[in-house]
C-alpha cells in the first residue's frame, strides 16, 4: 500500500466528510450550498487562467460536434453520460471523489480515465501508467504513447496519431507535456475533444479551437463551469470554486492549439497567454485489426 502523505490524507478526509454532507448516506440528494469551497481544499495546478472578459473575434462562431467514428461516438457519449449525471464537481489530484451523481472530485487523468471506461478495456490497459499506484496514465503517458502511434491507420493498433490539430475529431484524446517539467506541479494535461476544430480568426494563421472536456482548477472559453456556451443549457450542475478562485472540476470549453513547429495552447482567449513550453500528441482509437 502506498503511504499517504498528510496532504492527500487531508484531501481525502475533507472529500470523505464532503460527500457525507451534501449526499447523504444514500439518502436523496440536497441541494448544493450556496457558497464556494474553501481553495485551501483544492490543489493547486499550472492549468489555470482567469476568465478575459471582452468579445473576441473567435466568439459566436457554429461549433460542429458529430463524431465521425463509432469509437469516437462512444467516447463522446460518455461524456455526455457523466455530464448529465453531474450534479458537483471539483478539481484534485488526490483524494478523488468518482460518483456524478453526489461529486465529481478528481484531476484530468481521472477523468479521462473514467471517460475511456466506455471502451473496451484493452484502450485503456494498453497505455503507459507513471501514477504512484501505477494504475493511471498520466497526461505525460497519453503524450508518450501517442506520439509513437502509427498516424496511418492501416499499420495502427488501438490508437493512431492525429498530427495536426485541425484534423480532431470529437471523440479523440489532446494531451500535452511540459517540456520543462520542473517547473509544474503536474506533467501536462490530457483531455476529451468535444467538437470538430475550427481555424482561428486572430492573427496566428496555424491556430485553431476546439470545445474539450476535461477536469480543470479552472474553465475554458464559453465553459459549462461558468454556465456560459452552446453546451451549458444541456447540462446542470455546480462547479465549486478551485485555487484560483475560479470555477473548477469536469466541464466543457474551448481552447485554442498550434501543432505546427512551434507548439503551444491558449487556455481560454484567441489572444490570451500563450502557453509554449509544450508537446502536443493526439490519439485516436480505432478498430482491432482483424484477426
């Protein structure tokens, strides 16, 4: 067994106690309390940005979220299964909380752990797994993995490397990896693509967004943790406030990528900061090969 450290003993205690009060011991479910979190609570992370306030030239652009594969659909609605079943959400990266039903507690591997469940099981068993207990891959696994992955699918087993971002499709699975790693306090970010890419209309000619699912300490552009965006009506739910004082744990927003030569991400503005010390790999599951 892994020995705890006071911190993550903390978190899970605080979970624990959290559960218990909003839930109930399977008793039906109270509404949630009016106020946020204490941020001592929740752990602090690299992907975090407060939310830019003006319109931008990205804004108000059609969003295409059709899967284009049976997989990729499958990955999708399970998304959408654990969304709609959301009631609370929260960003950690220890002492998890998995039911959507009372508390979504949990960090982005987590959570695309939990998204990944939809498929059969060899996706997910087949991918490196750098967590302390060995069991989770890391957004540093997903990038590893990926980058190695045939992008013909022909030659590909389980997954295939999409190259560029404007060839995602909903379903697939974005990560990147610090490249300094020293620097964070986590290994990178993995998360879901929930809608086809669209090409930016800012100044940066290879740059493009994409609505993704992910757990976050805070949201993204037009973000269903901040009730805003196309998605927000479909889905009802409280994301308590994280570290950074923002809206935290599993929702659905956009974010801007160039996987060009020089990569890097923007977390919730076409204009905003650019995130460059960075690698992008993305997955796609496919078919078994025929035996």
């Amino acid at each position: 067994m892994t020995e705890k450290t006071p911190r993550t003993a903390l978190n899970q205690l605080f979970l624990s106690l959290l559960i218990v009060t909003l839930c109930g011991c399977g008793g039906p479910t109270p509404p949630p309390p009016a106020q946020d979190l204490p941020a001592k609570h929740a752990v602090i992370d690299d992907a975090a940005e407060p939310l830019p306030s003006a319109q931008e030239k990205d804004d108000g652009v059609s969003v295409d979220a059709t899967p284009a594969s049976p997989l990729g659909a499958t990955v999708k609605a399970s998304v959408d299964e654990i969304m709609l079943k959301l009631k609370r959400t929260l960003y950690t990266n220890s002492g998890y909380a998995e039911d959507p039903d009372c508390l979504l507690a949990l960090d982005c591997s987590a959570y695309v752990k939990l998204v990944l469940k939809a498929l059969p099981p060899e996706y997910y068993e087949v991918l490196p797994k750098s967590s302390k207990n060995g069991k989770t891959a890391l957004a540093e696994d997903y990038y590893e993995y990926f980058r190695r992955a045939p992008a013909d699918p022909a030659d590909a087993e389980l997954w295939m490397q999409v190259k560029h971002i404007k060839d995602v499709q909903p379903g697939d699975i974005i990560a990147y990896k610090y490249t300094d790693s020293g620097k964070h306090s986590t290994t990178g970010h993995v998360m879901v693509a929930y809608s086809r890419p669209a090409q930016s209309r800012c100044d940066d000619a290879d740059q493009y967004w994409v609505y993704v699912s992910d757990s976050a300490n805070s949201g993204h552009r037009d973000d269903t943790r901040n009730g805003k965006g196309p998605f927000a009506p479909s889905f009802h739910y409280v994301a308590y406030n994280g570290s950074h004082g923002e809206p935290s744990g599993v929702g659905i927003g956009k974010l801007w990528f160039n996987t060009g030569s020089s990569p890097y991400y923007r977390w919730n503005s076409c204009s905003g900061n650019k995130h460059s010390d960075i690698q992008i790999a993305i997955g796609r599951p496919i078919r078994l090969k025929a035996e």
